[in-house]
C-alpha cells in the first residue's frame, strides 16, 4: 500500500486533491468501497465541517452529506443561519467502511491506523482552505483532530486553541440526532446541534 503522503499532488488545490484521491489505496477500506468521497464546498469557505466517514449514501454518490444525516446536516445549517456557501465539508476518512447485515451494508466505526492513514488528505485540505473555524462533527473527528482525551458530551460548542484553525470546535454528527429512541428526544438533540451552530454563526 502506498502512503497517502506520496500520493499527494505536487500543485495542491481542491479540485487536484479529489482528483488524486480517487487511486488512494493507502489501507484496505477502499477493496470494499465503491469510491473515494472527497470533500466538497466553495474554495474560498470560512467554516470547514469534518465528519467521521462517508455512509452509505455518499459512498455510492461520490459526494459527502448527502443521505439522511446529510439532511438533518442541511436543516440545522439553515435553522442556524450559516450559507451553504460559506462552508465546507469533508470527513476524516473518506471510503466508507461497513459491515453487512442482510442486503444492507452498515456503518463500522474506522480504526485508528485507518484515520491515520487518511490524515494526509484532511491535512492537505486544511492547508489548500485555510478555513477561519473548525467544526468536529462527532467523537471520531473530534478526537482526530482535537487528541484522544477530547470528549464531545462535556466540551462540545466550546472554541479551543488549535494550530489547525484560529477557531475550533465540535459537537455532535448529525446522525446521532437520528439515533435518538422518540420524537422528543429528537428535537431536543436538534434544538442543541443547532445551537452549537448558531455559536459558529456567530464568529463569522
């Protein structure tokens, strides 16, 4: 397997990047893919959202955020009064990785030696963006980016010091929003993710 470092293009910009991520094969997780799901949004975006991986949706669309979650994603951006236009989003792994269970193929969580291997792309991401704040959406991202010992439940909607970006934060994925037991629950987890946005809105 080659690094996803070597990989890299010589002359980085966004549109290159994707174009040579589509042959990464710097572990296993693109056998069983059915691409590479790069990350998507304006070059010049000042809010750069990371998810964990591409679902299963976005692995055979070829684009990120665009099935369930992505939608609840898309409803709280609006509720929070952030423009589509003025982000950015990307995951840390960018095959998606998923176990079978009868004619559906389920999400699995990556290992640390898979986001490890996919870093280089997100690094290079942040370097071509230069965003102006960092969401982690999700522990996987947050921990990621933000160290093992970074926990969403306690810190999240909290701007931290990072050399990634002048401002950094996390919350939740969308998706845990769908995973709550009832309607109640629900709203009540977006009402929170949305409120964690409307604290990013505020910074812009």
């Amino acid at each position: 397997m080659m690094p996803a470092a070597a990989a890299l293009p010589d002359r980085r910009t966004l549109r290159t990047l994707k174009s040579a991520a589509r042959g990464c094969r710097a572990c296993d997780l693109w056998r069983h893919a059915t691409q590479t799901v790069f990350g998507e949004g304006a070059a010049a975006a000042e809010v750069m959202l990371v998810g964990e991986q591409p679902g299963n949706d976005e692995d055979l669309s070829g684009h990120p955020f665009v099935g369930p979650a992505g939608r609840v994603l898309e409803d709280a951006l609006e509720q929070a009064g952030i423009p589509r236009d003025r982000i950015y989003v990307t995951n840390v792994v960018k095959h998606f990785k998923w176990e079978p269970r009868g004619k559906r193929r389920i999400h699995a969580k990556p290992k640390a030696g898979e986001i490890g291997a996919c870093r280089p792309w997100l690094d290079a991401e942040i370097a071509v963006l230069h965003p102006r704040i960092i969401v982690c959406l999700g522990a996987t991202a947050a921990k990621a980016l933000l160290g093992s010992s970074f926990k969403v439940s306690v810190d999240r909607g909290q701007f931290l010091k990072s050399s990634l970006a002048p401002l950094v934060t996390a919350t939740v994925h969308p998706s845990s929003i769908l995973r709550e037991p009832d309607s109640d629950a629900r709203k009540a987890a977006m009402r929170a993710f949305v409120k964690d946005l409307k604290k990013v809105r505020a910074k812009l």
